[in-house]
C-alpha cells in the first residue's frame, strides 16, 4: 500500500466521528517527534477531520489513500 515504515499503527475502523481524531491525538501523543503513525479508519467524515487537524498543528502527513471501505493515513509527528 505504502513505503512508508510506521513507527506505531492504529486501526480505529468501525469507530464514529470524532473517535478516530481522538484516538490518533492520544496515539501522537505517545510518539516522539518525528516517528510516523498509521492511522486505519472507516468514517467518512475521517477524511476531513484529519486533513483539518493537521493543517492546525506541526504534524504532517505523509501519505494518504484511501480504498472502497478504509481511509489510510501516514502521519508523521511535529
């Protein structure tokens, strides 16, 4: 799917906004600055909650995709 080597994964599938944020904000938490988390969601609105947060904090993401059922995000922490 991706190159990318994530430091810690989390699959937050069949969770509702604003659940997956939430749990990738305490995820981000835990890692060091730098290190790369996958974050697998299903919700929809996952996509634009993310994109958002990101755009207001130092983390950024790396890559996204996103197939018929799950959103995929590499995110590397600020």
């Amino acid at each position: 799917m991706s190159s990318i080597n994530a430091d810690l994964e989390l699959d937050v599938s069949e969770l509702q906004c604003p659940l997956p944020l939430l749990k990738a904000k305490l995820a981000l938490n835990s890692l060091a600055t730098d290190q790369i988390l996958k974050v697998t969601a299903t919700d929809p609105g996952s996509e634009k909650d993310f994109h958002v947060f990101i755009n207001q904090s130092d983390h950024q993401i790396l890559d996204f995709k996103k197939d018929s059922i799950s959103y995929y995000y590499w995110i590397k922490k600020g």
